[in-house]
C-alpha cells in the first residue's frame, strides 16, 4: 500500500478507539493540530469539526 501524501490545510480522521473518532489539520511538515472534537459517527460536515478549538502537536 501507498503512503497518503499529505497536504497541507488537509482535515483528517483519527478512530481513537472502536467507538470514537476525533480530526485534525495538516498545518506544516510534520506539524498537525487536533479538533476538541470526539463524536460516535464519522463526521462529514466540516463546518462543525471547525468550530471547535484546535491544539498544535509536532
């Protein structure tokens, strides 16, 4: 398998575990911040995981 390239801005999903998912934002080369965010079902209105706050992890 291929390794995705990563594009900056780029909103993606993490499965935190077999019941939650949680999303984050390619801000820079190996610089990402995750969304406050944790919900049941896969979310696809990016709208509403934008509006929560984001913290920056590198």
């Amino acid at each position: 398998m291929s390794k995705q390239k990563d594009i900056l801005g780029a909103v993606f999903k993490v499965q935190v575990d077999e019941n939650y998912y949680t999303y984050g934002r390619i801000i820079a080369n190996y610089v990402y911040a995750f969304y406050d965010f944790r919900t049941n079902q896969e979310q696809t209105d990016l709208s509403l995981i934008e509006r929560s706050k984001l913290s920056l992890k590198f």
